[in-house]
C-alpha cells in the first residue's frame, strides 16, 4: 500500500490521505479526533491516477485506477511529473490553456504571523484557492479579464511582496495569530474588494515540531500542513511529504523529538 496523493478538503469531501494498494484507491480521512496509524516505508514514485472511468476528476473518486511506478524519484519520477505552464508565467504569453481566457482574480494573502504574497486564481476559485494554501487573511484586490493580465499585474506587485511561500515558513507561524498591524499596514496601499479571514479548528500552544510521520491523532489541517497530536508532542508534517512512501497499517513506533509541551 502507497501514499500517492492528498486531499486538502476544499472545497468539501474533508482533509484525507489517498492510498493505493494493487491500482484500487481509497481515501484516509484526517478530520480532527482521527486516530492515524500508518507506518512509513520505502518511498519512491507516486505514479500516476487514470481518470478514465472515473465520474469525477478528485482525489480517489469511484471509477479511477492508480497506475503504479518503481522509479526511485519521489515524490514523483520525471514521467510522472506535471508541469504546469502558468508556474512562472509572468504575463508574457498567448494564452495557453483554455482557462488562461477566464476572468481571474489577484489577491493578497497572509500567513501568521506576517508573511505576505501575491497570487492569481479564476475567479471562481478564490476561497478555494486561499483554502488550499492555508492563507490566514487574504484580501481580493482585482477581477481582470484573463490570465494574462493578472499575471502582468502580479509580477509588478510580486518585485516588493512576493509571490511565494514555503511550507516551513507556514509551519513557523502556525501557532501564532496574524500580525494585524503588519496586514492593515499592507493593505492600506491598495483597495480591496473584499477580505478573508480563515480559521481551520484548532488551537496550538506553541509551534509543532516538524516532521514526516502518519501516526498520530489527528488535530486537524491546514492547507497541505496536517497536524498531529502523539505521545503529548504536536507535529506538523506536509503532506506533501509523504507522497511516495509505502505503508503499513500500524503505528509508527520511531522514536521522535518531543515539543516544548510534552514536558510541561
């Protein structure tokens, strides 16, 4: 059995983990109060997901089959790696994709305490899109007619924002509230149509210990961040991460580093 991809839970289905064991998917649910007790592995490539039969194009929907590698690259190997071509795209292009054409959003958007960047989605996508990303405040600066645009745009702001930001540096944060000062300081050099603000359920005393490891009860979710609760230490682990490895189902009895609250 292999982990071959996540489920942030946005918009709906709930946070979960997606298993393949012998191409036949199922999904492992991470909402809070789970007791998660997967052992990790080897890891190696994820492989593939063939939608063809399937209803839907989300993770482990019925009809779908997993199509398995042995390459040693993980999480993914060179064949089994998408690229997406709007990665970089800064606004010089001719409109690739079909969805380049819809209307997209720019927004603002903050990650305790204060790191900022700057983004695009369609339109339709933005709390979707601020959801899977774990944003703790965002704001909606402008609707532009296509993707293009709102790359030209982002890339200016991008020169003294940013446009990126890594999970270790979400984790850092994960325990502590927003800088509001440090948001509304930001905010005041723009308008914005609109703004967000997210909570994701849980409350954490300290930083959790980062970490890769799928043993533990679950305290909830974040973006791809899945916070876990063992042995009196919290744990943050990106799920990323652990995209590749086989499993067993058992608890992980590794020993780990301990957080600050364990000890108190």
């Amino acid at each position: 059995m292999q982990i071959v991809g996540y489920d942030t839970g946005v918009p709906d289905g709930g946070p979960a983990l997606v298993l393949a064991s012998d191409g036949t998917l199922q999904r492992e649910p991470l909402t809070p109060g789970t007791d998660l007790a997967l052992t990790l592995g080897e890891r190696h490539c994820a492989g593939t997901i063939d939608y063809s039969g399937a209803s839907e194009r989300t993770a482990a929907p019925d009809g779908a089959r997993h199509l398995a590698c042995d390459r040693s690259t993980a999480p993914y190997c060179d064949q089994h790696t998408d690229r997406w071509p709007c990665a970089r795209c800064t606004g010089n292009c001719d409109l690739p994709l079909e969805s380049c054409r819809e209307d997209h959003a720019i927004y603002l958007a903050a990650f305790a305490p204060a790191t900022f960047k700057v983004g695009v989605t369609r339109s339709w996508r933005l709390d979707t899109r601020l959801r899977e990303q774990g944003a703790d405040r965002a704001a909606h600066l402008r609707t532009v007619a296509d993707g293009r645009v709102a790359r030209q745009i982002e890339a200016e702001i991008a020169t003294d924002i940013g446009d990126r930001v890594r999970v270790p540096t979400k984790i850092d944060g994960i325990h502590e509230p927003v800088d509001e000062s440090a948001w509304s300081d930001l905010l005041a050099d723009f308008d914005p149509i609109d703004t967000f603000e997210f909570e994701y359920g849980f409350d954490l005393a300290e930083r959790p210990v980062a970490e890769t490891l799928a043993t533990g009860s679950v305290r909830g979710t974040q973006g791809r961040v899945l916070v876990l609760e063992r042995n009196g230490s919290t744990y943050a682990v990106n799920m990323r991460d652990l995209v590749g490895y086989e499993v067993s189902r058992e608890a992980s009895s590794r020993q780990l580093q301990s957080s600050l609250g364990a000890f108190q």
